[in-house]
C-alpha cells in the first residue's frame, strides 16, 4: 500500500519534526506540571497550527515540505490530546467537564488566534 507523501525525504521530515516536537513537549510539561502543562501545549500549539493552516491563503511563506515537517512532525508531537483525555477521564466528573471546556475552548481559541495574526500580517502587506 502506497501512501501519498510517503516518499523518504517527506517522512524523514516528519520524523524530526516529530522528535523536536516531542521534546519541546516534554520540556514545557516538566516546567509547568498537570493539566496546566498539557492546556499549554495545547493552546499553544493550536496557535501555531492556526497560524500554519491560514498561511497558504493569506501569506503563502511557508513551503508544503515545510509544513510537513512543521505542522504534522513538530506540532503533531507537541500537542496531546490524548494525556488530555487520560487526565480528564481521571478527575471527578464536574472538573473533568471544566477540563473538557476550558481545553476546548482555549484550543479553538489559539487557532481562531492564529489565523487572526496571519490575516493581520497579510493585510500589512509584510
């Protein structure tokens, strides 16, 4: 079975991006312990994919091999929702449901964020 994008070069891409992703995630969740290591990384990353995902339409800087090694390696190990999940099905049922929001929330947030940067900076012609 052939994949598209599965040629070498691109999947070595991914795989740094990837390992680098998954190292700043480890490294912001050690400073900042729990659910507010996780929310961080989260919303953060949900930024940078939001400004990842608009800059084709608004900007056009970043190269598809790029955002390969950017947005599905680096921020596709840096974010998690799976540890959400794990922490939220661990806590009592109503912090669980203010995890679930706040998470949510803030993360849809980031990526309206995001695309509102990369729409500000178009407009300024940069």
């Amino acid at each position: 079975m052939s994949f598209p994008d599965s040629d070498p070069d691109n999947l070595l891409l991914i795989g740094a991006g990837g390992f680098l992703g998954a190292i700043c995630r480890f490294l912001l969740c050690e400073t900042l312990e729990g659910q507010a290591g996780v929310l961080s990384v989260n919303v953060l990353g949900s930024f940078m994919l939001g400004m990842l995902m608009y800059d084709k339409e608004y900007l056009g800087f970043v190269s598809p091999r790029r955002k390969l090694m950017f947005g599905t390696g680096f921020l596709g190990a840096f974010t998690t929702f799976s540890t959400f999940a794990v922490q939220s099905f661990g806590m009592p049922f109503f912090p669980a449901l203010g995890n679930i929001g706040v998470n949510l929330f803030l993360t849809l947030t980031g990526v309206f964020l995001g695309r509102t940067v990369i729409k500000k900076v178009s407009c300024r012609g940069i």
